[in-house]
C-alpha cells in the first residue's frame, strides 16, 4: 500500500450486441448517503414499523425518489406550518437539524419528537449555542458560511436567537463590521476550499484589536468525497451521476465530476437518461466505453443500482 487511499468500486460487464466488445459500468461505493442520512432513515422505517402514523418535517432527504419510497410505507411529509397546526403526533426530526424554536413548538403541542438530527450538526449546535450566550453584550459577530435558507443552516441560526450572518461566498464577507470581533463556523457541507477563501479574505481585512476565530466544522465525510469523485470521474469516459434536484451537496458534487470529465450527466431517475440524446448515442454506438455511476450524500444506493441496470438495457436494445 502507498499509502493513498483507495477508490472502492462495484463493476460488472457492459452488454454489448454480438461481434463487439465489451465495456464496463462500475459503481461507486463510496457514493450514497452518509452517516447521518443513513441513520435518519434508519430511525424512520423503524418508527413505521410500528404501525403508528409517522410525520416528517421537511423531506427527509433531498431525493425525491427516496421520499416516495417512504411515503408508500407510511411516512407523511409536513412543512412547518402545518408542524405548528399538529396534536399529540409523532413527528421525525430530519438529519439537518432544527432550531429550539421548534422543540418549543412540539412541547406545546405535546408532539412527541423522534430526534433524528446528525451527531454531527448536533454536535455544531451546542458550539454555536456556547458561544452566543458566552458573549452576554453580544458584540462579537457570530458568522456562518453556509446556503441561506438551508435546513441545516436555519438550524444553526436558531442557537443565537437569529442573530448569526449567514455568508455563501467570500465577496460576501466584505459585508461584515471588521472593527468587532468575529467567530466563523461552517455548514458541515460546505467545502473546505470555499471555507479557506472565507478564513483568508476575513483575515486580512480583520481591524487591529478585533479577535478573529474560525473554527472548521465541516463533516470530513462529506468533504472527503470532493477529492475521492474527481478520481473517480476522471478514470471512466462517461459518469452518470445521480441526485435529487433539491440537492445543494449534489451540484457541488456534480460539479467536481464535470470539471474531473467533460462526459459527465446529472440524472435524477433512470429515464432521465433519455434526456440527453448525445448520451444515448454514445452508450448504443460505443459499448466499449467505462461507465461511472456515482451520486451525492442524499442518493440511495438502490437508485443507482436501477441506472445501472436501465444502462444494462439501453446498450442490449435492438436498433430500430
């Protein structure tokens, strides 16, 4: 071993018509949900096992193929404001996190809470929660770089009573009061190179006599797939990579495979490969071709096993 990690990969044979090679469709196993997703859902399917009516608040995940797959079985999606209307229900609490506001909420609706925000997040919570009450004349300027409007984010703004600055770039930062101190967090999946720009562009702007502390708070397993999808993007010629539309950590994976290879399709579903004629042509005309099948944080695994299988069968289709 060198000492590099390793890209761990699924690969079967390409069917291929009669007197022409063969490529291969490989699919990436480090793609698929994280920890926190998995664990979320976990929660989830073992509370519908139960037999009890199930909410949710907010989509469980940002695929809404997985989403359907849990409403057949049980699972209803609420937003807040129907949140607010509830009764002495059972209501999940997905893996981005909430703000107390709404524990507050479900206590005076007598809610009974199934807690399935991310360790992780958690874990971000109580820091950002420490540091706000820490600073009882509250001068210093809590920042966190992040998606405005994000679960996860809305989340963390919750811990300071609304007062954090949210930026999502670092021209954004231009914004801050450079004369006050500054504590800086980061959505836990956001990237660490757009995290260091942040770092960087604060830093030497920051006033003399003013405190600047950042704090890297993003989660190493969602920032460590960046780095392990351009390898494997650039060592197939075409990648199909598969996320929902509402996935903000899809597009910026997605992006990191286009960059890695030009080849690159972002496909929500099977079908939608049929949107891209170009692609079409390239899988029934070159069947010698490696193809890569990934996706982001929020893809289920057997989402990607149905875009290899509708590949499987695209290749194998007669020609009319």
């Amino acid at each position: 071993m060198n000492g590099k990690e390793q890209i761990a990969i699924v690969s079967t044979p390409l069917p291929t018509r009669e007197g022409q090679g063969g490529g291969s469709i490989e699919i990436d196993t480090g793609s698929g949900f994280c920890f926190g997703v998995t664990r979320a859902i976990g929660k989830a399917e073992e509370e519908l096992q139960k037999g009890q009516p199930l909410y949710c608040l907010g989509d469980i995940v940002h695929n809404g193929r997985e989403v359907e797959r849990l409403r057949q079985a049980g699972l209803v999606t609420i937003d807040h404001d129907t949140f607010a209307q509830l009764r002495d229900a059972n209501v999940l609490l997905r893996a981005h996190g909430e703000p107390p506001s709404t524990y507050l909420q479900a206590e005076h609706n007598n809610n009974h809470l199934i807690d399935a925000t991310c360790p992780v997040v958690l874990h971000l919570q109580e820091r950002i929660k420490r540091e706000y009450d820490a600073d009882t004349d509250h001068r210093k300027q809590i920042v966190i770089f992040g998606k405005r409007g994000h679960a996860e984010v809305l989340g963390l703004v919750g811990q300071t009573a609304g007062t954090a600055i949210v930026i999502e770039t670092p021209e954004e930062a231009g914004g801050l009061d450079f004369q006050r101190d500054i504590a800086l967090y980061s959505q836990t999946t956001k990237s660490l190179d757009g995290f260091r720009q942040v770092v960087d562009f604060i830093q030497s702007h920051i006033a003399p006599g003013a405190t600047f502390t950042y704090y890297d708070t993003i989660c190493r397993q969602v920032a460590n797939r960046i780095p392990h999808i351009r390898e494997f993007a650039a060592q197939h010629d075409i990648i199909l990579f598969v996320c929902g539309h509402k996935s903000s950590n899809g597009r910026a994976l997605f992006h990191e495979c286009a960059r890695a290879n030009a080849r690159s399709f972002m496909i929500d579903s099977p079908t939608e490969i049929e949107d891209y004629p170009e692609l079409i042509a390239m899988l029934r005309h070159s069947p010698t071709l490696s193809i890569g099948i990934c996706g982001a944080t929020s893809t289920p695994k057997w989402l990607m096993e149905q875009c290899k299988i509708y590949v499987e069968n695209l290749v194998n289709k007669p020609q009319t």
